[in-house]
C-alpha cells in the first residue's frame, strides 16, 4: 500500500469518526464573553474599593500624602 493511499484512509476514517461524535463541546465565544465579564467587575470592585480607600485616609486629620 502506498502511503498516499495509506494516508487517504486515515484522514477519511478520523473524518467519520469526528462526524459522527456530535458533542464537539462550547464555542470559545460565551466563555470570552463570560471572562470579559468577569474581569470587568473584579475592575470595577478594585477601583470602588481603591476610591473608598483614598476617600477614609483623605478623612483622616493631619493627613499627609506619602507620594
């Protein structure tokens, strides 16, 4: 058998076989969506938390700026 041949039937038998497995799993679209999410929120929180943060030490008397 020549490996042309030998690699034809190969190819054609995992072709079949993937076309027959129809569970192929997630389109990688919603789980960027979802991470994009994700990582907007934990921005939001940190610069909230970040803004409260300035905003207790700014209330504090005789306050300097260690910058």
């Amino acid at each position: 058998m020549s490996i042309v041949s030998y690699l034809h039937v190969m190819v054609s038998t995992r072709l079949a076989e993937l076309r027959r497995d129809g569970e192929r799993g997630d389109s990688p679209v919603p789980t960027a969506v979802i991470i994009f999410g994700l990582v907007f929120v934990a921005a939001a929180v940190t610069a909230t938390a970040l803004a409260k943060a300035n905003n207790w030490m700014d209330a504090i008397p005789n306050n300097t700026n260690p910058r």
